[in-house]
C-alpha cells in the first residue's frame, strides 16, 4: 500500500498538468514546410524527426525559453523553436472521405471528398461546422473529423 501511495505521488510530481485534460490546449501550425523537431530543448540536441508540411497543426505542451514542447495527432512529442510555429490556425483531417460542404448543412452541396491527413487553415468555426481553405479547396466541414481544435472552440 506504501508503495502504491508513493508511486501516485510521486508520479503526479512530473506529470503536467495538461496531460489530463484537453479542454484548453494551444494550438498552432508549423511555419515552413520543413521543421525539425527536436529531442531536448536546443539546437544541438539530436533531432527525432522532420514535419514536412507547412500549416499541419500541433499542440503545445510546454514551454522553455524559445522553445515549444509540441505534440501531433498521433500523440508524438517533441520540441521545436518558436521561430518555426506560426499563430495561423490549421486542422488535421483524421477521417477518411470527409465531405466538404458549400455551406454549413449536410443539404448543401458537396463540393470535394477529402482523404486522411490532408491539413486546412480555418477561416472561422462555430460548435458544429468549420470553413477551412487550402490550394485544393475551400468550403465548410462537420468538426467532428478534425484535429487541432479544443472541444468548444468557437474562431471567429
């Protein structure tokens, strides 16, 4: 019993406090088309891995000096340098064939089918419906197929 009580404390010790709870996270998107992520907080630490996608959207986690500790769709964490994020909201989209609508109504018309993993930049969302652009596209989507939003987040 010792033990298990320790190990609950000790553990909430280095666990932050935004790991519970998603309700309030930042987002932003990557600035460039490629950005290094990084496993420490430096530009001499190694780098894990390579974004190579301008806008895909990430979520901050933490924070030290220039730095933003980031983690993506897939739950992956890393740090990169605030000069590689931009405040430009983006989505993921995590569903396949998700429908992109000419107005907010599933009665409106159809206007592309998108696959997984294609990102948009969000022009405004209410609770249920978000205008998104890119090269490709532009048109308004159900959220619920979304990445990189808080649960009620309304962006005007």
């Amino acid at each position: 019993m010792k033990k298990i009580i320790f190990f609950i404390i000790f553990f909430s010790l280095y666990i932050h406090p935004q790991a519970f709870s998603d309700t309030n996270i930042k987002y932003l998107s990557l600035k460039n088309n490629k950005v290094n992520v990084r496993m420490a907080p430096s530009k001499t630490s190694p780098i894990k891995w390579v974004y190579e996608k301008k806008n895909f959207p990430v979520a901050i986690v933490d924070e030290y000096y220039n730095w933003r500790k980031v983690k993506d769709f897939e739950n992956d964490y890393g740090w990169v340098h605030i000069s590689q994020l931009s405040r430009k909201r983006s989505v993921l989209f995590i569903e396949d064939e998700t429908l992109v609508y000419k107005k907010p109504t599933i009665f409106s018309q159809p206007l592309y089918k998108l696959q997984k993993q294609n990102i948009g930049v969000i022009e405004k969302c209410s609770l249920d419906w978000c205008r998104i652009k890119n090269t490709d596209f532009k048109g308004w989507v159900k959220r619920k197929g979304l990445w990189g939003l808080n649960k009620d987040e309304i962006i005007k």
